[in-house]
C-alpha cells in the first residue's frame, strides 16, 4: 500500500485536523462496507454513484475505491482531504474517530491498518 506522508502527533479531539490528514481514508478496496442504516442514510443516487455490491458471497456493499484510496475523498486541493460523503457518511467511517487508535495507526502508517475492527454482521431486519 502506498502511504501518504505520515503526520506526528495527535489530532485535535473535535476534528478539525482531519481535512488536512485524510490519512483513514487511504485504505485497499473492500474496506469500508455499508449496512442498512448506511445504505438509507446515502440514499440513491449517491449508492449508485459511491458504492458497489461485492458479487462474490456475503455480497457486502462497499464504497469504491480509487487506487488506493477511497473514490469519495476529494484530492483536487493539494493537502486537502475532504470527504464528498461527509453529512452521509457510513458507520464504519464514523467509527474512525479523531484521537482514537485506528485514527492514531492511520496517521502513523500513511493509511488505515488494521486495528480498526469494522462490524461484519447485518443489522437486524
Ligand atoms: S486519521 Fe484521524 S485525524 Fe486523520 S482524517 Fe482520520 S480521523 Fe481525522
Ligand atoms: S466516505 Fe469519506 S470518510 Fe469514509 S472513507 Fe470515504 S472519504 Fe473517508
């Protein structure tokens, strides 16, 4: 995985850092999946536009990738890092809270790793 540069220290607890890091956010394809709750926050067109059904069994929905990133994270402005997702944003991207250890790994490694635990069950019906 290619990193982005890494960035020392801890972020401000509120969020504030997090559209000049955007270093969660760098992560392999069929990473961040969406369940129900996601899927009617999002809402269509932006499934459609964000997201793919994984075809190979459970057939989990996931957020599109561009390289090595997530397709939503909008690198146009360098050093800009801002999600086109974010009022809608699922809750596996939520979970990656500022100052938390998933947070803290992914600014150390230029990328998510692999202390942040995603929920891989489906919401009850
Ligand atoms: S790694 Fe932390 S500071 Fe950086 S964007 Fe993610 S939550 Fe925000
Ligand atoms: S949806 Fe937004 S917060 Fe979630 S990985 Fe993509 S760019 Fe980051």
């Amino acid at each position: 995985m290619t990193a982005i540069t890494a960035i020392q220290g801890e972020p401000d607890p509120t969020g504030s850092d997090c559209v000049s890091c955007g270093q969660c956010c760098f992560h392999g394809p069929n990473t961040v999946h969406l369940l129900e709750p996601d899927e009617a926050r999002m809402g269509e067109p932006l499934l459609t536009t964000w997201t793919f059904l994984d075809s190979r069994p459970p057939r989990w929905r996931f957020l599109k990738n561009t390289g090595e990133r997530c397709a939503a994270l909008d690198t146009t402005t360098p050093g800009q890092f801002p999600c086109a997702l974010y009022e809608v944003r699922p809750d596996d991207c939520r979970i990656v809270e500022p100052g938390s250890p998933a947070c803290l790994e992914a600014r150390r490694l230029g990328h998510l790793g692999k202390s942040v635990l995603f929920l891989r069950v489906q919401s009850s019906p």
